[in-house]
C-alpha cells in the first residue's frame, strides 16, 4: 500500500512508501502509470519517496551474490520493466525532482504473507492442516529470504534518514538456508516432520495454460533454481539494523498464521 507519515495528508506528507504491486500478468500494463501517478502525489507535497522493489532488474546471478553494485543484466520482462522503472526514478533524482530512497528485498515471507509468499499458504498454510509443502525449484538451492517485519525497519529507517537519499538499499536478509532447511524450521516449530513437494516444471508450464500468474513465473524460474543470495551489509553497516534470526522469524510467521492465517 501507499503509506504516509504525516500528520494530515492535506498538510503535506514527509514520505511516501511505495510498495504496491499489480497482479504479476499484468505489470506491463499497471505498474509504470501506477509508479507514476504516487510520484506525482510525492512531488506533489515535497514528501520522500521510497520506492520498495525486488531484485528482478539484477539478471541471473549464476550463484554469485548479488550486492548493490552487481550488474544490471537482466534478461526477462518482468527484469527489464523493473529496470526501467527504477531508471526512471533514478533520473528523477539525479535532476533534484524527487528525492529517492530505494529498497530492494528477495522473495518475503512474514506474517500476513500469504499466497504470494513462497514459504505463504503452500508451505506454513498447507504444513498447519498437516500436509506437505509444496514448492517450486530445487528445495536445495540456498536462498535469501526477507522477513517483512525488517522490511519495514528498512522502510521506515529510509523515510526518516537524509543519508539514504540517492542509495539503493538491500534489506538485511538472515544468512541463506535452502527451502528444505526453512521447510525443517517450520516443522520444528509445529513439532511435526514435513515432506517437500517439489513442482515439476513440466507441471507448473502445464498449469500455465490457464492460470496467467503461474505463466508469468516461468520466466523467473531462475530464482529458484540455483543458489539465489542477496548481500546487504550496506544497510547494516550504514544504520546498525540486522535480520531478525531465522528461528524467531519463523516462529513469529507459525504463530501468527496459527491464529489468524495468511492473506
């Protein structure tokens, strides 16, 4: 959502958190006029405008980590339409029309995370009523995963901080586990064992036939498939806010889905 810190929105508004996303099969079409339109609302009262994004625009890492300064080479559409996106914000800033924060994160799970989070309502959901997981890539491929609850550390450090104007920021993300590894977590947490389920590819181009946003992620299968890190001592280092330990955010996430479930 837009979130702003202010007082009354009519007054002026000090920032504006732009952290919305369409519908992963439609971003070509929603995204640019809806990044457009909430910079016009931040330009319009002077407010900070910090832009929360993903790492698409980075390419495929081929196992390497990838830091602030890794290479833009992206090679997929959802890739070059982040890239473009930040490109645009990135000119608005260097000429003095807005002034940037930008945060990046990896694949999120948290409370509240649902579907749309891949430890959401296929892992935590599906592991609370007993079943398997089920997810997508190899479940032994290391990942960095973001807690939501440091996203939004991150977010309000960078709404309230004059140094982090004009810097991309990557979220501090605990150290990588594999899928399996978090899978195992989970389990420990609701004291049972719990079996991963990988999905064939072959099934998930399948399912794509008629379901857009499992064809839209065919592209970003790369993601999943190999080791998948983000480093981010920048932010550390800069503001002193680590990654929540993993057995505490995992358990937070089982709680909270425990009693109300995801979203």
């Amino acid at each position: 959502m837009v979130l702003a810190t202010l007082k009354n929105w009519k007054d002026g508004a000090s920032a504006v958190y732009q952290a919305l996303g369409p519908p992963y099969h439609q971003w070509a079409e929603l995204f640019p006029p809806l990044q457009k339109r909430v910079v016009a609302a931040a330009q319009s009262v002077n407010a900070r405008y910090v832009s929360l994004e993903n790492l698409y625009m980075y390419g495929d890492p081929k196992g390497q980590v990838v830091t602030e300064e890794s290479p833009i080479q992206t090679h997929t559409r959802k890739g070059k339409l982040r890239q473009k996106m930040a490109s645009e914000l990135k000119t608005l800033s260097d000429n003095g029309d807005l002034r940037l924060a930008t945060a990046r994160a990896s694949s999120y799970f948290g409370p509240r995370a649902g579907w749309q989070s891949p430890l959401g309502e296929r892992v935590i959901g599906r592991a609370i009523q007993g079943k398997s997981a089920q997810v997508i890539g190899d479940p032994d491929a290391r990942h960095s995963f973001t807690y939501t609850k440091d996203a939004g550390r991150v977010l309000a450090t960078l709404g309230s901080e004059d140094r982090s104007l004009g810097e991309i920021w990557h979220i501090p993300n605990a150290p990588a586990l594999t899928v399996r590894e978090m899978v195992k977590l989970i389990g420990n947490k609701l004291d049972r064992e719990i079996k991963v389920s990988p999905a064939p590819a072959v099934v998930l181009k399948v399912m794509g036939l008629w379901n857009p946003t499992i064809r839209e992620l065919q592209e970003m299968l790369y993601t999943v498939e190999s080791d998948y890190i983000a480093e981010s001592s920048k932010f550390t280092d800069a503001f002193g806010l680590q990654a929540t330990p993993t057995n505490q955010a995992i358990a937070e996430t089982v709680d909270d889905w425990l009693q109300v479930g995801g979203s």
